[in-house]
C-alpha cells in the first residue's frame, strides 16, 4: 500500500509538470487532506481459537498499520515467509485487533505464540475473513486415536517429582498462552502422582512440530486430567502395539528374563513396518531404556556393544531386546578360537593370536569373531567372583547363538572326481577359567568337525580355503572351493566381544 501510495504522488506532480506554483500548492494540500488514517480500531471478540493465523508471505508485519505515517517495518515479507513455512508452534500467530483505514483497508495486530514477533499486518479489504498477509490456520491436525479400550500408562523417564513433560491444557503450541495441564486450578508441576495411573483415550492430533497428543477420556484415581492431553512419547501400553510406527523394546536379564517392555516411536519417521531405523544413537529412547531397567532394579547402558548393535539393526514393527544387570555385575566380551577335531584339518594359515590367557589348545587355532550384526547374551557375573571351565561352557553350550557356528560352505572333490558340499561345524570343546572383570574376556576354543551339507543357493568359484564365520541365518553364503582348511578369520582387536 506504501507504494502505490508514493506512485500517486509521483505521477500527480509529473501531470502538473511546468503549471504554476499555486497548482503545486494545491495538489500539496489534497495530498495532506488525504493522507492514509486508521478510521476503526477494536479487540476481536469472536472465539480465539478462530483467530489463529499463518503468515502468507506475501506483506511485511509493521509497528502500526503499514501506510499510516511512522510506520516501522517489524518483520520483512522474508521474515514473513521464513515463519509461515516454520516447523515450530512457537511461530503459531493470533489475531487480536482489526483496524481499518479511510481507504478501506484492513490491518491486524497479531502476536506469534512465543511473543517474538507483535504486530500490524495488511489483511485485505473486508473484516469478515482473513486475507492478505495472514490466512486462517489449524494449529493442530487429526491424527489416529488409540483403540477406546486400550490402556496406556506414564512411560517411566515421563514420571517426575520435578517436572511435568506429559500433561497439557491444550496440545503443547496449539493455542496461544495455554500451556501444561491444571488440576484443581494450579499448573501441574510434576507427574509422579500419576505414575500407576491407567488412562484411555478419545481423540489424537499433531501439532506444527508433528507431536502427537491423545485426548484422556478416562483416568480412574485421576479425573481431574479427563478431558486434558497427553504428549504420545510420554505413554505406553504394552497391548497396544502399532507396527508401522513403533519398535517394541524389551529389558531382559543376560539369561533372557523379560524385566520390562515398552513400545518406542522414533521421532520423525513417516516409513512403513520392516523399515530399518538405526536407534543406537536416539537418546530419548536410551534415557527411557536406562530408566525402565533401573526402575526394575538393573543397569543397562545402550553404549555397549551388545545392545548398541541391537539398537543399529531396529526395524519398524519389529522387537529390540537390551540386557540389563545387576549394580554388582559386570559382563564379558567372548573370544572363540578354532581347533580342529581332525590334525589334518588344522588350518594352513600361521596363527596370530599371542594372548597368553589362552590354554595350549586354544594357541594352536586361529581366533574369529562373528558377523557384527550378531547380538546375544552376555557372559555375566558378579564383579571379581571365579568362574570354572564348566560355568564357561554351561554358558555357550545354553546360548542359542553361540553353542553351534557354521563356516561358509565349500565343494571337495574326491579321488574319483565326484563333488560334495561341506561345511565346518564349530562346537564349544574347552574354555579357560578365570574371574569376572569389568571389560574381560571369556577365552573359548570351538572343535571344528567337517560336515557334508545340501549345496547353497547361489555358489562361486574362488579356489580360495579362506571365509568368515557365519552364524545359522547366513550360513548359505557359499565361500568358494576348499583345499581342507577350516576357515580362516582375522582376529579382531583385543577387548571386542565375538558378536
């Protein structure tokens, strides 16, 4: 408006051109007499949650409307765009006057949810919508409720004596100056009181930020929360289960003992179920996996190799099992070495290993390490306590991944010049005693038997008598042609468990 205005008087005075003084005079005092005035200015009255707005970007936000005199730019149009196409609810707008001018335009004071921006905005020429610089905008969508009968409680890192991350008078940024839940007309400022709480649900939106908030229908022992919301990553229910959005995580003891489960849904992740989503480095999810442990009475850190390589390989829809344990316990990595049961089939290949806490047999065989996706569970005990050959070997032998491994399979040809597929089986035979440290390392020495087998799904021809070790899921990898030797594995750097 601020142009077109000064493109008026630009062109009355080129008209004008070489009239005399009192023509110029004149036009001067027209100009004066109608120079751009707010003739209305009124609270908006009408429910506020009407009155919430987004910029458009297409007009400057302004100190007072925006060609009246002393106006002052607050925010450029670019500012205006950045903030309508901003993922935060605290950019949210709420429209709270309406002026208008003598020359029939409509100007809006508007506040954005955060207070960071206030003022004047062009909206058109007509007080009955929004238009111009700000358009009509839900500050919330609907989203997909929960099943009515499902029951949900507080997930343990949302209870709090302290603070209150769960609870909302309105979705967190759906309304302007309406924040966390009030019970019994104060600000609720902790949640621990609800922590047994059972609640079920009527109703789901996201907000701008995409936080999806459940409305509580019902909240036996807790009806001053009815009717208020819920954050969605504060609540859990362990019969409910969405497997295009959610992973299910279970705390589980070494000896598999399921000691507590929730459902977890990664931020930001708009895939289908089966879709590989890397957890390893989510802290919202490893601040709620440590506080679910310790409210059972273990330790669990999502750092360790175990239960970092779980939380890498996650998939939507699928289950993430962390182990846990007790304050006083310590696990061990896992070193298997491979003695052949057979001298002939000894490997070809020097061996490397030099770690003097191996037993004689074990410094006769070559050290391996599974496939780094591989999880299982640990070998755990009391810190400093002693633990036998037989304790080592209950545990391996006990250990669904670890008490048979398999080489790749590989083609002999006989005297006769008939080929068979074989494979090496590897079964635990010794292990050296020791004590339970923190970061040791349990020494076990495989006997590798020579097995005839069905021949693979796809096979190659390398002529090679090396490749790596495979657990039961991959061991159809064919490794090419043998010469005899067990297979031969690097030795991976000390510290690191066979996983």
């Amino acid at each position: 408006m601020r142009s077109s205005f000064a493109k008026s008087i630009y062109v009355g005075a080129a008209v004008l051109g070489l009239a005399g003084l009192s023509a110029v005079t004149t036009t001067t005092a027209s100009a004066k007499s109608s120079a751009v005035k707010v003739t209305s200015s009124k609270a908006l009255t009408t429910d506020a949650t009407t009155r919430n707005v987004n910029f458009t970007g297409t007009n400057a936000l302004y100190s007072k409307p925006g060609t009246v005199k002393g106006a002052k730019v607050v925010a450029t149009t670019t500012t205006a765009k950045r903030l309508a196409a901003s993922k935060n609810g605290r950019d949210n707008l709420r429209a709270y006057r309406v002026a208008t001018t003598n020359r029939g335009s409509v100007y809006y004071k508007v506040v954005t949810f955060d207070g960071g921006y206030r003022g004047w905005i062009y909206g058109g020429k007509s007080t009955s919508k929004f238009a111009g610089g700000v358009a009509s905008y839900d500050t919330t969508k609907t989203a997909t409720a929960p099943s009515s009968s499902a029951v949900y409680t507080l997930k343990s890192s949302a209870v709090s004596s302290t603070a209150n991350k769960a609870f909302y008078a309105q979705p967190a940024w759906a309304q302007y100056k309406v924040g966390r839940a009030k019970v019994n007309g104060a600000t609720l400022t902790s949640t621990s009181a609800y922590k047994d709480t059972q609640f079920t649900f009527s109703a789901a939106v996201t907000n701008r930020e995409g936080d999806t908030f459940y409305k509580i229908a019902t909240a036996p022992g807790a009806t001053d929360l009815v009717g208020q919301w819920v954050a969605a990553s504060a609540v859990t229910s362990p019969s409910e289960f969405n497997a295009s959005t959610q992973v299910k995580i279970n705390i589980a003891t070494v000896h598999g003992n399921v000691v507590d489960s929730f459902n977890y849904a990664p931020k930001n992740v708009t895939s289908s179920e089966g879709t590989a989503v890397d957890l390893s480095g989510d802290s919202d999810l490893s601040s709620e996996a440590t506080q679910a442990a310790t409210k059972a009475g273990y330790t669990l850190s999502t750092t360790d190799n175990i239960n970092k390589a779980a939380l890498k390989a996650a998939t939507i829809g699928g289950t993430v099992t962390l182990y846990a344990t007790k304050s006083d316990q310590v696990t061990m990595n896992t070193k298997v070495f491979i003695a052949s049961a057979d001298p002939t089939q000894q490997p070809t290949v020097a061996n490397t290993t030099t770690d003097t806490s191996v037993d004689s047999a074990a410094k006769a065989a070559n050290l391996i390490t599974l496939p780094s996706n591989t999880t299982f569970a640990p070998f755990t005990g009391a810190l400093d306590a002693a633990y036998t050959s037989a304790d080592a070997l209950a545990y391996l032998n006990g250990n669904a991944t670890l008490k048979t491994l398999y080489s790749p399979k590989f083609q002999d040809t006989n005297a006769s010049g008939t080929k068979t597929w074989y494979e090496y089986v590897y079964t635990p035979s010794s292990a050296t005693p020791s004590t339970f440290t923190k970061g040791g390392t349990l020494n076990a020495v495989y006997t590798a038997t020579k097995t005839a087998t069905t021949a693979p799904s796809t096979s190659t021809s390398t002529n090679t008598s090396t490749g790596a070790l495979e657990n039961k899921a991959a061991k159809d990898t064919p490794a090419g042609t043998s010469t005899g030797s067990a297979p031969v594995v690097t030795a991976p750097t000390a510290g690191t468990p066979a996983h």
